[in-house]
C-alpha cells in the first residue's frame, strides 16, 4: 500500500520535470511545468500569464486551496521571468564593456615603425639608377626652361615682324557708311537746284549789262 501511495505521489509531482538553471535558458526557452492539476507548456512569461488565469477560474469556482496553488506558481515564473531579464541585461553589459575595452587597446597601439634595412628595400642596381636620376634631373629642367625661353623668344620676334608688314587699310567707296539712297537723292536734287540759280544769277547779270549799254548818251555841248 505505501508503494501505490508513493507512486501516485511522484505521479502528481511530476517525476519528469527539468531542472532549468538561469543561466541555461533565456525569455525564449519553452519550459515543462507540471501544476498542482494540469501540466503546461511555454514560456516564463505564458505560464506566468495560464497559472494567473487559472488562478482567477479557481476563485470564480471557489476552490480557494487550489487557487493558492496556482497563484504560488505564477508568482514563481514571474520571478524567474525577472531573473532572466536581469542576467540578459547583465550579459549585454559586459558584451559592451568588452567592445569598449578591445576598441581602446586598438586605438592605444602604437605605430608601426619603418625599419630602413628591411626586407623591402630595393635592388642595388636599381639604388644606383635612382641616384643617377636624381642626379641628372636638374640639370635636364635648366635645358628644358632654356628651351622655353628661345622659343618665347622667337615668337615674340614673328609677331613683332608680322605687326610691321601689315598692309595699310584701304578706304572701300562702296562701305558700310554709304548714306541711305533716299538721301543720297536729296542731296543731288539740292545740288541740281543750286546750279540752276547760279545759271539764272548769271543770266539776270548778263541781260542788267547789255540794258546799260543800250542807254543813249545825251549830247552835252
């Protein structure tokens, strides 16, 4: 009889029931939980939320001890939510504090230093041909400015012989600054009047000439 006794117990205990450290799960990990009178599944915070339900549905039923029971494991998933949280904030924080400390070793590294006789030194021979270069360079820009300078100076006597070979301009009769030819009709319709008047001028003179010599001349003895 106490074998049957002790049997039915751990079956309503639960004999499967995971032993879940914190810091093994997190706010995502699905738990087994076995309840006073139902097992459950899901997470700290949906058992926490089915244990508070069924807690209320006990007290609508009056069922006060079973009601307490499952308010007990609401109240202990909810602290275990909290938990969770508490060690995830902490993991997070001491990622950055990480971050931190790898960024600042990398910042106070020091420079690395050019070592004259290292491996990537030049050929001799191509040494040589450098300071040949360097050598010869100046004396090849002294060559190229005198160069220059000639031609300048050549130009500037082309340009100046250019200059004093220019034909000079001729007066075109038929330019732009012809007069209109409305005026250039006037203008000879005013010199056509003015030849006539001086022909009538002229006329008027003549004939007041022969009428004083036409006059008779009067016997004065």
């Amino acid at each position: 009889m106490r074998q049957q006794n002790n049997g039915r117990r751990r079956q309503n205990r639960g004999p499967a029931r995971r032993n879940y450290g914190t810091g093994n799960i997190n706010k995502n990990t699905v738990i087994d939980s076995t309840g006073p009178d139902t097992r459950q599944r899901g997470t700290a915070v949906q058992l926490h939320e089915k244990y508070s339900s069924l807690a209320s549905d006990a007290t609508a039923s009056d069922d006060r001890i079973l009601a307490e029971s499952y308010r007990q494991f609401s109240d202990h998933y909810y602290r275990l939510n909290k938990e969770i949280e508490l060690i995830s904030e902490a993991r997070e924080n001491r990622v950055n504090t990480e971050k931190e400390i790898n960024e600042n070793k990398t910042n106070d590294l020091p420079e690395p230093t050019i070592d004259q006789n290292s491996t990537n030194r030049p050929p001799r021979r191509q040494r040589g041909f450098q300071a040949r270069e360097k050598e010869l360079l100046p004396i090849v820009q002294n060559a190229e400015l005198k160069v220059e300078e000639n031609n300048n100076n050549i130009n500037k006597v082309e340009n100046e012989n250019k200059t004093n070979n220019l034909p000079e301009p001729t007066i075109d009769q038929n330019s732009t600054n012809k007069p209109p030819k409305r005026q250039r009709s006037f203008r000879a319709r005013e010199k056509e009047l003015l030849t006539k008047d001086k022909n009538i001028e002229l006329i008027v003179e003549k004939s007041d000439l022969t009428q004083v010599d036409k006059e008779p001349q009067l016997d004065i003895k």
